[in-house]
C-alpha cells in the first residue's frame, strides 16, 4: 500500500480532492491526509469540526475501512 499525501502548497499537486480521486481509482494507493499541511493550504481546517468533516469525506469517497 502507497500513500499518497496532501499537500500544503496551492501551486503542488495533492488537495484533498485530488488526493481523494486518486486514491479511489488506483488500487494499492491511499491518502495521507496531513491536516498541517491542510490548513497551510486553505488558511482553514484547524478545528475538530472542520477535521471530522475531512475525515467523512474520505469515508464517503473511500469508505469506512480508509
């Protein structure tokens, strides 16, 4: 299993959508989500609300077992 990693700067490739989409349609690969580099990113996602809510999209898009 690989891990592919979200990243913390806008110009790179790896936000939480791209991280996402790619995890689901290349089998052997899963995210790593990095929730410094999630905020760094977007100036938000410092909260538990705002992790959980990370976090049900990965179940969503991946399922619970991500």
């Amino acid at each position: 299993m690989l891990r592919i990693e979200l990243m913390g700067k806008g110009s790179q490739f790896g936000d939480l959508d791209e991280v996402l989409r790619l995890s689901s349609e290349v089998d052997g690969l899963a995210p790593c989500i990095d929730f410094a580099h999630w905020h760094a990113r977007t100036g938000q996602n410092n909260s538990y609300d705002e992790f959980v809510a990370v976090l049900r999209r990965m179940e969503e898009k991946l399922g619970r077992q991500v």
